[in-house]
C-alpha cells in the first residue's frame, strides 16, 4: 500500500486535512436540520421521554459501530472514494458504480438538496418573502402546474456559493466548513446547557410503553428520523485521498466525531423534555424554536434560527468535499465523463466533480420538498450502509494479507450489531414506507444500464478493472 502520505492513488490531490479538520468533517457532515426538527415528530409517535433518547441513542451507537467497521477499511485504502472503494474492492466495480451512481443521483447529493431546503426555510424567517412558500414560477404541465418558490432559489444559491469555495481550494473550502462546524457545535451546546441550567420541567420517565401504541414500528419509524440525523458520518472516508496520515487520523476522527455527535443528540434531547412536557412537544415540527421560546421568551427563538441557518449552511459546507470526490473517483475509474477527473491546475481540487456535483444538488433543490428529498435518501444511505458494513468480512476473507495498519475494535461483533441493526431498519423502512423504499431500489438499479454501456467504451482508463473486469489493487 505505501506509505500513508503517498498521492498516487489521487494524482493530483494534496493530503491538507489534519485530524482537526477530518473531525469536523465527521460532525459537520452529520449536523444540519434534523436535529432541530425530528424530535416533536417522533414524539407524536413515541410519546415516552425514555424511547426518545433511547432511539437518539441507540442511533448514535449504530454510527459508532459503523464508524469502527468503515475506519479499518479506510485506512486500507487512505484514497478517494469512501464506500464506493470499499465495495468496489470487496465485490467487484459494478457494485461500487451502483453506489456512486445512486449517491451522485439522488443519496448524496439529495441530502444536500433537502438540507439546502431546511436552510431556505429557516433563513426566510428574517426575510419571509425568500420563503419556500412563496412562489415566483408556475410552469403548466400535464401533472398540473410545476412551482419554483422563492425558497428554492435561495437552496440552489447557497449551494453554488459553497461549489464556488470548494472550487478554488481545499483549504479554504475546509477551513469554512471547520470554523462553521465548531460554530453549530457550541449552538447546540449553549441550547442544551441553558435548559439543563432552567429546567423549568422535570422530565417524567414513566413506563418505558406507556401510551405508546404499536412500540416496534413506532420505534423504528422514529429511527428512520433519527438515521436522517446520523447520515453523513462516513463522508469523511470520502475525502480519504487529502487527509493527512489517513490510516491514523481516519479512524481517529471517525471514533471521536461519532462519539461527540451522540452526546450532542442525547443532550440536545434531553434539554427538550427539560424545557417542554412530553404533551407540549408532541407533533411540533420546529421543536427547538418553542423549547427557547419557553425558556428565555422570544429572544430564544431567534438565536435558534440563527444556530440553524449556520447548521445547515456548514452541513453543506462539510459536505460538499466528500461527495465531490465521489464524483471524482467513479471517473478516475472510467465509469463517469473523464472530465470529472481532472484537477485544477493551481487550485489542486477536481473542480469539475465539484462544479458537476454541486450544479446537480442545486438542480435537486428545484424538485421537490424537504420531505420528499430526504425519504427517497435514508432508504438507499441504509442499502448501501449494510452492504458497506459486509464488505469488512468480506475483504478479511479474499484480501487476508492486505496491510491494516486499523483493525476494527471488537470485531466481529461490533461490525455484526452494525450490519443488522442497519438491516432490522431497512426492513422497517420497508413495511412502513413501501412507495418510497421501492423508488430508492428503482434509483439504485437504473445506473446499471449505463455501468453496462461504460465497460463496452474501447480504451476505458479505469484504475480499479482490469481487462477481464476483475477487481485489483
């Protein structure tokens, strides 16, 4: 494999990211919306203080789980790619281009498009004629009219402004998403603290299913909340090719990002039964905007929507690196427009993976609601994280010589609570979203046609095939 620092696998690219910047890559990929929004919606379903931390929880746990599992194979390979790379070399190229197709077309850069969203949201209320209320296109159609908002605009903006940062350098664009990141991380901190400090309720943990009907498909649709809230924290592998000592800081900032996130969350929760009863939380949607209200008076409010504008503008800002890359991999591996490969002559970034990238999500921004975007993602971010989460047997098995310079802590066990966790979700997903759940299975197997066509181009350059489509190193 070489040493940590080599290039080689990512021509072109410089190794800036420290274990810093590769820890708030992990928190700042994770922190957007959710957290402000998800939790008077699953108290709706699950009114019982102790099933809302224990899904907080129990979801924090899954993304330690699958950050140790995913830490061993990103020190493996400290390149580009993230999953794409894990899968491709534990499974073969078309089940790693299956990855990054459904990531580039809707998985990843969804994610962005629906956080992107949240933000427009949440800035319109300082400028409430910016709202995704406000429409300014109405364009007929057999289906009935198409909309564009205001909101939206504003989406796809904020967007293009973080391709225009990560453009013209990596350290800048991690340097935003860093300093945005130990922004919203002390946001959420200051919120927890000052309902800790009032506590104008006592939380009352009653019988664990108390009111609580139908337990387990409640507990796992508010799962399906809190795995929205979690997605993100492999992003980091992602940009693996610019990290610096990437078989230790890797999996370094996978532990620790992992383990601050769920105290975060569970604090976060707990500051809000704190602030609200159970009955006052139940369906509100910006529940951390009434939990302030209540404690410091309208004051509150407001400086939760400035934490979450920040929030879900360094959410981007954070993400916008990894699924570049993404992009940028599955065209070094010539299964996406050579252009995609290239990296800035001066600028050192692939520039055009970040231009293609972003121009998609802010397309996205322009289809669809909040809602809509993130429940055709969670479904397909589960597919793929369990597959994701095998392939670490896996490549134990076909690679058992490869160097690991990480080995998984607690293995087999930890990677195994991971993969069926993820599946015990999936299945859930399943039962309880079926429309949706089958659009992602469609989305992900549309890019076969096109891997297909691909692998028939005479002279394909690809890294990671050889003639007869066998997986090498």
């Amino acid at each position: 494999m070489g040493s940590d620092d080599t290039n080689e696998p990512d021509s072109g690219l410089v190794r800036v990211i420290g274990l810093g910047s590769a820890t708030s890559l992990v928190i700042g990929n994770v922190l957007g919306s959710a957290i402000f929004l998800t939790s008077g919606i699953m108290a709706a379903r699950m009114p019982s203080p102790a099933l809302l931390l224990l899904a907080w929880g129990v979801g924090g746990l899954m993304a330690i789980a699958g950050g140790l599992t995913c830490a061993e194979m990103g020190a493996m390979y400290p390149r580009s790619g993230g999953w794409y790379t894990y899968l491709t070399e534990a499974y073969g190229p078309v089940w790693g281009f299956l990855y990054g197709w459904s990531g580039m077309l809707v998985m990843l850069t969804g994610s962005v498009a629906a956080v992107a969203v949240g933000f427009a949201e949440y800035f319109s209320y300082f400028f409430p004629s910016l709202s995704t209320a406000h429409v300014i296109l109405s364009i007929p159609s057999p289906w009935g009219p198409y909309t564009i908002s205001a909101g939206q605009v504003v989406a796809a903006a904020s967007i293009l402004l973080l391709g225009v940062i990560n453009y013209v350098g990596v350290r800048t664009g991690n340097a935003v998403q860093a300093f945005l990141t130990v922004v919203k991380v002390l946001a959420l901190a200051a919120i927890a603290a000052t309902a800790l400090l009032l506590r104008p309720v006592s939380p009352r943990f009653t019988p664990i299913l108390a009111g609580v009907t139908r337990p387990i498909a409640s507990f796992g649709i508010a799962m399906i909340a809190v795995q929205w809230a979690y997605i993100g924290w492999e992003y980091a592998c992602f940009a693996a090719g610019e990290i610096k000592r990437p078989a230790r800081n890797l999996p370094l900032a996978l532990i620790i990002g992992t383990f601050i996130l769920m105290a975060l969350y569970v604090a976060i929760n707990l500051a809000y039964l704190c602030a609200l009863p159970m009955g006052e939380m139940q369906g509100v949607l910006r529940i951390a905007e009434r939990a302030m209200e209540s404690l410091v008076g309208p004051s509150g409010a407001t400086l939760v929507v400035l934490a979450v504008i920040i929030s879900t503008f360094g959410c981007n800002a954070s993400s916008i690196i990894p699924i570049s890359r993404i992009c940028y991999a599955i065209a070094v591996d010539g299964l996406f427009p050579k252009a995609a490969a290239a990296v800035h002559p001066k600028y050192r970034t692939p520039h055009v993976a970040v231009a293609i990238s972003c121009a998609w999500s802010a397309l996205l921004t322009l289809t669809g609601t909040y809602e809509q975007l993130y429940t055709y993602v969670v479904f397909t971010a589960l597919l793929f994280n369990a597959l994701g989460g095998l392939a670490i047997f896996q490549l134990r098995r076909i690679k058992p010589d490869l160097p690991r310079p990480y080995r998984c802590w607690g293995y087999p066990w930890v990677p195994i609570v991971f993969v069926l966790s993820t599946l015990a979700l999936m299945a859930n997903t399943l039962l309880e979203r079926p429309a949706a759940s089958l659009i992602g299975i469609v989305l992900v197997g549309s890019g076969l046609p096109l891997y297909f066509r691909r692998r028939r181009v005479p002279g394909l350059r690809n890294s990671v095939l050889q003639s007869d489509g066998v997986p090498r190193l």
